[in-house]
C-alpha cells in the first residue's frame, strides 16, 4: 500500500488533524491506563501520531510499507521503528498501549486475520495493557460506485489530484485509485488498488472477545469512524 505515493503521503492528508487526534488518544489512554508510559503504534504510517504522543510517551512503531518507516524514523528519532506485518509481528518488547489507527486494521482484510492481529497486539502487551483501534466502514455505509476526487499543493508549487472510485467484493471494499502528479519536470501518474474489509460492530468486538479482550465500543472515536478498546481480560 502506497508504495509509490509514500513521499507525497503527508502531503495528501495534510487536511488531518493528527494532534487533536493525538490528545483524544491521551484522553483515553488517561481514563483506562493512567500509569502507561510505553505505546506501540501498528500501521504507524510516517509517524505523525506518534510524534505528538510522544510528548507524552514513549512510542515506537511498525508499518509494512518500508519508506514510512523511514520517515517516521526521521520524525521521531527517540523511538523504535521497523518494518512489521501486523499480523504476524514478534518485537522482543512489551507495552502499556498497543493502538492501530486511521483504519489500518482493514487491510487485513478477513476476520481470522483480525483475530491473529489482535493476538499478537495482546502478546505485546504489559499486565494491565490496553488495546486502540480505529475502524474502517462498517458494510453497510460503503458506497459501490461512488467517485471522490482530492486535490492539493505543497509550497513549492507542486500539485497533486487524486480521484478514487470505489468496488466491494463479498466483504472487501475495494478503493481504486488514480494520481497525477505535477512539478518543474513534468506529470506523473500512478494507479494504486486498495482493499480492506468491512467488519460490522458485532465482528469487531467477537473478534476482541476471540483474542481474550473486554471490548469497548465508542461509535464516534477521534474521527468519527468509531473505535475500539481492549481491555486484558
């Protein structure tokens, strides 16, 4: 996933407030686990989550995309941050906090997969340890056909439109996307395909429950996607 738009990421979600969202986990991890100190965050992209929290805590971080992982790295250079498959990860670390935000936990794509994630997030957890987990869509708020288009620029003039057109597969939403990219040297254009599944609440939390969890359930969460939080049972 994004392995070839990885260096205009940030660009792209410039519009995202990390640092609200940021403060929003810290008010979570405060009311659930007040003593935590050490987070790890899954799928943590370029590491903007993890440089605000990290006023806090000490954060590291994996992601399967190797770039990302790079820059994170630069972003936060006190952390740990390696490249890791969520689904099947062994760090020779244990944390307060395990998190995996922004939807990232869709693109593991099916429910015995969710289970094994949640696993190995409980593996890597202290006594006492909590789960975060923001959701992608739920089945039945994706919208097969539908078309979006974004477009930004950064300070130097560069452009960026990105269009996206969406398919569902049973219980996988597919997002196809299109990029062109313009500087000095010219346009460029990627094609990317995306695929996620769709898990109803009920899914998600038997799939808490199946990993040994007490699961809470937020419906709005820090973005409005909902989210999840599990407790060691």
């Amino acid at each position: 996933m994004f392995n070839k738009t990885a260096e205009i990421y940030d660009l792209m979600y410039s519009l995202k407030d990390y640092e609200q969202e940021s403060l929003q986990i810290r008010d979570y991890i405060n009311s659930l686990n007040p003593k935590a100190t050490h987070v790890l965050d899954v799928a943590c992209g370029t590491g903007k989550h993890a440089s605000y929290l990290s006023r806090f805590y000490n954060v590291d971080g994996i992601d399967l995309n190797e770039r990302f992982i790079d820059i994170a790295l630069e972003r936060n250079s006190s952390g740990t941050f390696v490249c890791r498959d969520m689904t099947s990860f062994q760090l020779d670390k244990q944390y307060d906090i395990v998190m995996c935000l922004f939807s990232s936990i869709a693109y593991v794509k099916t429910f015995d997969l969710l289970v094994e994630s949640l696993n190995q997030f409980k593996h890597h957890l202290n006594n006492g340890g909590i789960v975060i987990v923001e959701p992608w869509f739920q089945p039945k708020a994706w919208e097969v056909g539908r078309v979006d288009m974004f477009t930004t620029e950064d300070e130097q003039g560069n452009k960026v439109c990105r269009m996206s057109h969406s398919e569902k597969v049973g219980a996988i939403s597919i997002l196809n996307f299109e990029y062109l990219i313009g500087t000095t040297t010219g346009i460029e254009k990627y094609t990317e395909k995306h695929e996620l599944g769709l898990f109803t609440v009920e899914e998600m939390i038997t799939a808490f429950e199946s990993a040994g969890f007490v699961c809470q359930y937020d419906p709005n969460g820090i973005s409005g996607r909902g989210l999840y939080v599990g407790i060691m049972s």
